[in-house]
C-alpha cells in the first residue's frame, strides 16, 4: 500500500471510516463503533472501486435509516492490518467475511452489542445500484440474515445463500411482473367498456411489492 488513493467521499455524507471508527481491540477484532445497521464499502485504486462512489452516494440518500460508510484500503493501515490478520487465522470467528475479499467490497454490520456492530453479511451480487438497493432493503439489516463469501470452487454456494444475485435477480423480474399489470389495470380501468368481454384478470400468488422509505429500511408486503 505505498500508493494511496485519495478518498472519494471526502465531501459527502458517506463517511469516510477511520481506525478510530472501529473497535479495533475488541474480542472479535473489528467491531464498527456504530448503534443500529451500517453497510460498508471497502475500496481501493480500481476503476471498479471509483465507479460505485455514485451508486454509494445514491444508497446512502435513499435509506437515510442506515449509516453508509467507506474504508480507503490504500491509506487505513491499522485496519487494513486487522484484516490481514483475521485472513491469516481460520479459526476466527470472522475469517469467512474475509477470507477471500476482493475490492470493492460490502459488507453489512449489525449492532450486536450496545454500540458495537459486527460483520454479519458479504454483498455477492452485481454492483449495480439496483441491485444494491434491493440487498439494503431486504436482506442487509435484517436480524439473523448472514451471507459469505462462496468457497473457493464452491461459488454454487451463492445459489442457496439468503440473499444472493439469484435472489438479486428474483427481486427483478417480480418488479418487472408487478409493473406489467399496473400498466394493464390501469388500461382497463380508463376503457371499461372496450375490455369488459375480457377474461377475468387472474392473481398472481406469492408476489409482493416492496416498499422501500427513504426514512427507513423496514419493508411492507402487500399481496395480491
């Protein structure tokens, strides 16, 4: 790390996370000093790393409930250094959020203990910003929802994981299917006449709206 990268959310309302931000003498090794849900971008000098500032600015205004940070790993040593060591050490309880992290990388800390948030979830999917928010809605900050890294060799793992780019996925088309039938309710209730010798429009179970709020990242399902 003799090169640094200059931090990207210098002037925004992501913070840019400091040794003093984490518990570093903690039992667990890298506790985020935080109360409630926090989801954390660890970054680096690639091209892939600058292009998720915006996406990140963007998360961090849609679920304004949740506190948005980011690691610059070219210029935090001491915590860089922490995670070294929990990658060196299979036996610790953290290794597998680490073991096999690559930049940028999510992770979500959940507070575990009063003002301590611990790793509880690796973000798998595309780092589009669709994507991302639909993790921080639905499976980020919900209690008992963990995710790793796959395996080495084993990256089928991310098919049976909680909430995955599978469920990624999943969450699109039902979005997808969800406005293809407000499109055509809403025709039909503007020409009643012209459609009323139609088939009767039959439900679809199990799918639901999400409903995310800027305030919060709780989710209501409504049910057709």
């Amino acid at each position: 790390m003799e090169d640094e990268t200059p931090d990207l959310f210098e002037r925004d309302r992501v913070q840019e996370l400091e040794s003093e931000d984490f518990a570093l003498t903690s039992v667990d090794g890298l506790a985020l000093n935080r109360e409630g849900c926090s989801i954390v971008l660890f970054y680096d000098d690639s091209d892939e790393s600058t292009n998720m500032h915006e996406i990140w600015i963007d998360l961090s205004e849609e679920f304004s409930g949740i506190n948005f940070g980011a690691v610059n790993t070219t210029r935090r040593r001491s915590i860089m250094k922490r995670i070294m060591q929990i990658q060196n050490s299979p036996n610790h309880p953290l290794w597998r959020y680490f073991n096999r992290m690559s930049y940028p990388a999510i992770l979500a800390f959940r507070e575990v203990e009063p003002g301590l948030g611990f790793p509880q979830a690796v973000y798998n999917g595309p780092k589009s910003y669709e994507d991302l928010a639909d993790w921080v809605a639905n499976s980020a900050c919900q209690e008992g929802y963990n995710e790793y890294p796959p395996e080495e060799g084993n990256e089928d793992d991310l098919v049976n994981a909680p909430s995955s780019t599978n469920q990624t996925k999943q969450n699109a088309r039902v979005r997808r299917v969800l406005a293809d039938r407000e499109r055509e309710l809403d025709i039909l209730s503007q020409n009643p006449d012209q459609y009323k010798d139609m088939p009767e429009v039959v439900s679809i179970p199990n799918y639901g709206r999400a409903r995310r709020s800027k305030q919060t990242a709780d989710t209501s399902f409504y049910n057709f």
